[in-house]
C-alpha cells in the first residue's frame, strides 16, 4: 500500500529540484539529503496561503509567521521533545545551516586556530574549516561492531595549544549513530578542561529509527551549555531544505555577544518568510506527517539491511540508528574504481561519494534510502548487479 507522501518517479523528475536533475534519467539518485516525498499538508496549505493573499513585499516583523514567532514555537519543540528548556531570546534564526556553520566557526576562531571534526563527517565542515583559513584536525571514528564511537583518547592526542573548537553532527551524517550521553559527556569534558567551544549540528535530530532517544548537547548540565553554540532546522525533518530557515541557539548571553558582534542582525539572513511559515507549520500541525514518515523510514532501512546482508554480504555496514543515510563500506568487493563511480557506471545509481566524507575514503558510499519501497528495491536491484561485474 503506497504511503499518501510518497511520489512516483515520473513526479520527481518533474519536480526541478537537484536530486532528480543532477544525473541523466537513466539513473536513479541516492545521493543528497532530500526525502522523495511530498510535504507535509500543512505546509503545503501555509505557502499556498502565502501566494493567494500575495504576500511579496515586505514582511511582518512582530505577530504570527514572524522569525520571532518561529523561535517561539522551536523553543517549545524542544522542551516537548527532548526537556530543553530554551529562551527564545538566546537563539538567532538564519537562512539555513551552512550559513551557520561558517558563521560560528568565524565568530569563534581566528585564521590559523584548529577545529576537532570526527571523520567521517559533513563534508561542509570541512569545506568551511579549511576554506577559512583555520586548521581542520580529523579524529577517526572507532568502527566496532555496534557502530562507530568517538575516540576520545585520539581527541586528547590531537589537542594543542590553538585549539579552539569542537564540531560535532548528532545524529551523525553519514553513519547514523545516535550518540549515548557517555559518549557526549566524554567530548564536553574535553572540551571544558581545554576551554573548547563546541558547535552541536542537530539538524537530524528527530529523525530517530532506533529506541534511542536523542540528547541534545545543550542538556548535559549549565557548564557545557554555556559553551556549545547548538544548529536546528526544520529542513531535513520535514524536507524543507530549499525554503531557508534554522535555528542557532546560543548556550549563553556572551556566546551570543561574540557572534552578533562579527554578524549582525543585519548580516544574518532571518529565513525567508516562505522558510520561516513553513516551519511553523510543520513544528505546529505536521507530527502525524512526520510520524508516517519515521515509520517508513524505519521500514526502508529494514529492507535495505536485509537486502544487503542476503545479496551483498561483502559490502559491511551498521544500520542507521537515526537519519535516513547509510554508510556503506565496500572495500571487500575490491572494485576496479571508486564505489561511487562503479555503482555510477555500472548500475546507474547515484551515490554519495566517500571521499567527500573522509579523504581516502574511496571505497565507501553514502545511501539515501527516504523514497518509496518500488525505487528502494530497484536501487537495490542494480546495485547488486553492479557489485557482481
């Protein structure tokens, strides 16, 4: 029975957006983090309402559909969700989280200060760390049988005296660990006994497949929060990358002093009003939505771990615990190329390219499984042609 979110091909391609584009139409992507499903009806019926009344010119600055308003209802999202009590006033909306990333790691760091990443990670951490003139420092994942861990002893190695910043993504892209509060509180004590700020990307963070509950940085107690700057959108959740609205959050007044200091309110985007509606939508009156969503979430990693474990033994990987990418190591299948270009080439299926995600990283793929069970199935199906040839 097909879900009432789940588009067929033809209306994807029609769509216009990048993932259905990138590649000529005898491939099928899996590569960008964008879900293949229609939105939410409440935001569809929030923008519809913004074109039939017209609503381009300039927008309202206090009430409902404001930035303001949309703080308001994030903050109570995340004490709903997770016990976070936030205050509005110590969160500043911008248009989405590479705008955020740039901007912490510039308000924080000076040219030639070093930047702690666990790698595999987000390529544009890496992007903005190292085009910014700062030093990316790369800690190595632990791969044990239960998933990959931080390796805070690798961490303790890797400080010096121009450390400055700790990035983490939890949930982790592209692994899909949920991180335990041992493991967060093993990170935060490094980062207070070196004077760390710690940048918390948590974009995935309701996007959970596992019995695992996720643990916003923020929470592990008054010290740690006065030093972590935390990233929260509502684009992956509910899809809505392209309409342009997330969420900084600062641990303290001072945090927030530092970055309003080298980024005014005037410099920092305050989500497009298109972004900025859409969110509110979806946080207030899209949970049933999202519910359906993580369902068929969880029921597509289930397929695509039972499908690889049956027909691809060789290719090894940990079943997501939240997100909806899969981190595929295919270095025993000793492909003549890069998994990405083999999978590319001889299944014509586009993936994530690992060594976007860790230099060297050549043998591994990055798997967006967020589409309905018909392309799921026939991704798979030519994948396991391909890792034959």
């Amino acid at each position: 029975m097909r879900n009432n979110f789940e588009m067929t091909e033809r209306d994807l391609r029609q769509r216009g957006g990048l993932k259905w584009r990138q590649y000529p139409t005898d491939v099928l992507p899996a590569f960008v983090a964008d879900m293949d499903f229609a939105v939410a009806p409440a935001v569809h019926d929030a923008l519809v309402s913004i074109v039939d009344g017209q609503q381009y010119g300039y927008p309202a600055r206090t009430g409902a559909g404001t930035p303001d308003h949309a703080v308001e209802v994030f903050a109570d999202r995340m004490t709903r969700l997770f016990g976070w009590s936030i205050m509005p006033q110590d969160v500043v909306v911008c248009s989405d989280l590479l705008q955020a990333i740039s901007a912490t790691l510039l308000s924080f760091s000076t040219r030639g200060d070093a930047v702690i990443v666990q790698q595999p990670c987000y390529p544009p951490f890496r992007d903005a760390i190292t085009s910014n003139g700062r030093e990316f420092v790369a800690i190595e994942a632990k791969n044990l049988e239960t998933g990959v861990v931080f390796d805070l002893e690798a961490v303790k190695r890797s400080l010096s005296p121009n450390t400055r910043m700790l990035f983490v993504c939890n949930p982790h892209n592209p692994t899909g660990r949920v991180f335990t509060k041992a493991e967060l509180e093993g990170l935060a004590n490094i980062a207070l006994e070196r004077d760390l700020i710690i940048v918390s990307d948590e974009v995935h963070a309701e996007l959970i497949l596992s019995a695992k509950t996720h643990i916003p940085m923020a929470t592990l107690g008054p010290e740690i929060a006065r030093r972590t700057v935390t990233l929260c959108s509502g684009a992956k959740t509910f899809n809505l990358a392209g309409l342009k609205c997330a969420f900084v959050h600062f641990g303290s007044a001072a945090l927030q002093e530092t970055f309003l200091t080298c980024f005014p309110k005037r410099v920092i985007t305050p989500g497009h009003p298109f972004g900025v509606q859409a969110t509110i939508a979806a946080f207030l009156h899209g949970q049933s939505w999202l519910d359906e969503v993580t369902a068929h979430l969880r029921q597509m990693r289930d397929v695509l771990t039972a499908r690889i474990s049956e027909e691809m033994p060789l290719v090894r990987f940990h079943p997501p615990e939240g997100t909806y990418m899969a981190w595929l190591d295919c270095s025993k299948l000793q492909l003549p190329t890069s998994a990405f270009e083999h999978f590319l080439s001889k299944g014509r299926v586009a993936l994530s390219a690992g060594e976007t995600f860790v230099p060297g990283g050549e043998a591994f793929v990055r798997l967006n499984f967020a589409t309905s069970a018909h392309i799921l199935n026939a991704i798979i199906d030519r994948m396991v042609v391909a890792s034959r040839q």
